[in-house]
C-alpha cells in the first residue's frame, strides 16, 4: 500500500544537525544551523526568559486552548517591535497581527493566504534564499520563481539586474525579501537601495512579503526593521512574517508572528478574520508556553530593555568572531579576499566555498557547514575559531 511513497531525502539543514550530533570527532563544531551558540559553545537561556519562566511557573496556570490568533500581548509585542512602539498604523487599526508556530508557521499561513485569496499571485524569492521560502510557498501550490540577488563571484548584491527583473513582474506578484541579515548569504541592502527596491514595488503594485528572522542581529531593533517601515511609510500592502527563535534564544518553543498591514480597518478586520480561519483549519491555536514568555518579556519594560541588551550580546560577538576569522584567514592566505567576511551580517557567511570543499571540512576535521557553503558565524567561539581557520585554509589552499 505505502511501496509507491517516496522516500525523503531529509533537510539540508536539519539533517546537518543529525549528522553532526552522530559525530565522534572530539574536535567537531557545527556551523550548520542557524543556531546562536555563545562563547563556551552552549545555548544560552536569555536572562529575561529566565525571568519571564520564573513568573508563568509560580503559581502554576491552567492551560486552556489560546485563541486562534494567539495570545493578545504576544501579538501586540509582534507589532511594536515590528512597527515601532505607538506607530499610526497601529492606533489606526491597520495591521492584522496573529501569533505563529515560529516564522515557519507564519510563512505558511501566508502561503495559504496568497494561494486563497491572490490565486493569479507568483511568489519570487531571492537567488539564493532559505530552501524553506520555496518549499512552503510550492507546498500551498503557489509558483516560485527567483529574483537576481547574490553576485559570487564579486561577493555582491546584483542590485540592477534584480531592479529590472523586478520591473517585469505581473501586479500583485509577491516578492520575498529579508528586511535584514539575509538568509544564506548575509548580504543585506543599503537604505538607500531599499527605498528603490520600494518605489518598484509600488510603481508596479507587487506585494512585499518580508520575511524578519533576525531582528537586532544586524544594526539594532529599529535599523534592522527599516525596510519594513519604509514600506508603510509608503502607504504599502505589506505582509511580515516575524520570528523569536534566535532573538529570544527560543527554538523549540516555535514562536512568531504573521503581521499583514493594510490600507484600512475594515481591510485589516477582514484580513484578521481570514488569518484565524487558516489557523483553525491548519492547526487551530499555537500552543502557549512561548506564547506566554513572548508577552511577558515584550511588555514588560524593565525585560524588554534588558532583552535588547542581550540581543546585541549576541550580535557583538558574532561581529567579533567576523574580524578574528577575517584576520586569520587572511593571515594564512594573503592572495585572497576575505572582506566579505565582515561586509555580511547576521548569523551568517556565505564563504564561497565549493561543495567537495565543504564536504572536505565536515570528513576531515568535523565541522559543518550547509553545502551552498553558508557558515553560521555564531557558532564560532575563541577556542575553536583557529580549529577552523586552519581547517578553511586547508580545504581552500588545494
Ligand atoms: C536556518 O536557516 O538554519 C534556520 O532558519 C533553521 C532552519 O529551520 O532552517
């Protein structure tokens, strides 16, 4: 009955983390997944979480079923962060907010949103991008198609080439764009050309999808969100997914956000409805343990603030282990141009590195990257960043 089910090849990714938990080498690191790991090389729990648990395990709660959207103060600490605390649009009633089983949960609720009530609508993503994008948008049989973006050769953005595919697009194609700390390649856009990327969008009537995973890794909370307030300054339709995984140091609890702002109230109330209905029929409310740190830590003054700091922590080292790998590397091979290294930002690098060469670093001295040659940055640390240096000018001096 199940002989004609295929297999599954695994994740690219999430499969990397099996292989490197199954590995004996005593020296391995795992620069794989997308993963802030700190200086001792351990998952940290953020200060404030700890608090914000403190407080939900005394007394212990019962635990109901949340509403469809989620919890109100996660959602509202979604679109502050998001939007800027007291934003126009936020006292208008223009943003319909609902709280997602992590950035995934949000991307895939989108999905269906766009495939339900944009059925025309293609969705074009970054060449490259997460290989999750195309395989949640094509799982709710909506096309994908890639937009220009990652130049390798020159380690560059193809910034006019990306502009004049964008100019060919059909009104109200969905672009994907990552507002900061692009996933894979690190590469993000200036200000400057967001505000062309933008003016395209609108001239054109395309619909920006923005994808935040990494709020604060970049520049800080504000900077990192420019994009996303350009674009309703700009008086843009605008859909964001939004992700605490790696700014709260919160994987497991899959807690995110799916945020679509629109030109009225009526539209964001209809929108809003639309959104809790997907969720009933998908997996009918998120579960409430992230959802209850999500609130506490977002409302909460003294936690927010002390977040923040904990935040750009994490953003300081990983820019810290960029120099240091930077100036190693180009130490050990001087004819090389390794300023890429500190030109990208967030969590991680796109090196360059071929496949065989990747595959080189993970059987010979256990370190692991993703394929496409992605380094997650944060899993560097001072006791093993020379491992790895010496391991990368190996694979690349062949
Ligand atoms: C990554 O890109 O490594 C992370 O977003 C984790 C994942 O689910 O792929």
């Amino acid at each position: 009955m199940f002989e004609r089910i295929d297999y599954y090849a695994g994740d690219p990714i999430l499969g990397l983390m099996e292989k490197y938990s199954a590995d004996n080498n005593p020296n391995k690191v795992n620069l794989g997944i997308g993963i802030y790991y700190d200086e001792s090389g351990v998952l940290p729990v953020l200060d404030c979480v700890k608090t914000a648990e403190a407080r939900i395990a005394d007394p212990i709660a019962p635990r109901p079923y949340l509403p469809m959207a989620g919890l109100p103060g996660h959602r509202k600490g979604c679109q502050e962060l998001l939007f800027g605390k007291g934003a126009q649009i936020l006292q208008d009633g223009l943003v319909a907010t609902i709280a997602t089983i992590g950035g995934s949960g949000a991307l895939k609720v989108g999905a269906e949103f766009i495939h339900e009530w944009f059925p025309q609508s293609k969705c074009y993503v970054s060449d490259p991008t997460w290989g999750n994008h195309i395989a949640i948008f094509e799982g709710s049989d909506v096309e994908v198609g890639k937009y220009p973006y990652y130049d390798k050769a020159n380690s560059s953005i193809k910034f006019d080439e990306m502009i004049a595919f964008f100019e060919t697009l059909n009104k109200h194609d969905v672009i994907l764009l990552h507002p900061c700390c692009h996933n894979p390649t690190g590469m993000d856009l200036t200000q400057a050309q967001w505000d062309t990327v933008l003016n395209v969008i609108k001239a054109h009537e395309l619909i920006p999808f923005m994808d935040i995973a990494y709020q604060g890794f970049g520049e800080d909370m504000d900077g990192d969100a420019y994009a996303i307030r350009k674009a309703v300054e700009m008086g843009l339709p605008l859909f964001v997914s939004n992700s605490f995984s790696k700014n709260l140091s919160l994987y497991g609890e899959r807690v995110g956000g799916l945020s679509v702002v629109c030109p009225t109230a009526d539209e964001a109330e209809r929108v809003f409805g639309q959104l809790n209905a997907m969720v009933r029929r998908i997996y009918s409310s998120p579960p409430s343990h992230g959802g209850h740190v999500v609130d506490i830590v977002m409302n909460d003054d003294a936690l927010h603030e002390q977040w923040v700091g904990e935040v750009y922590a994490m953003r300081d080292r990983i820019k810290a282990m960029r120099l240091k790998l930077k100036s190693v590397l180009e130490a050990k091979i001087p004819n090389r141009n390794f300023d890429y290294i500190t030109r990208q930002n967030g969590m991680f690098s796109f090196t360059g590195l071929t496949p065989e060469q990747v595959e080189r670093l993970q059987s010979k001295y256990g370190i692991y990257m993703v394929s496409n040659s992605r380094m997650c940055v944060a899993g560097l640390n001072t006791s093993n960043i020379d491992y790895v240096a010496n391991a990368m000018a190996d694979v690349l001096k062949d």
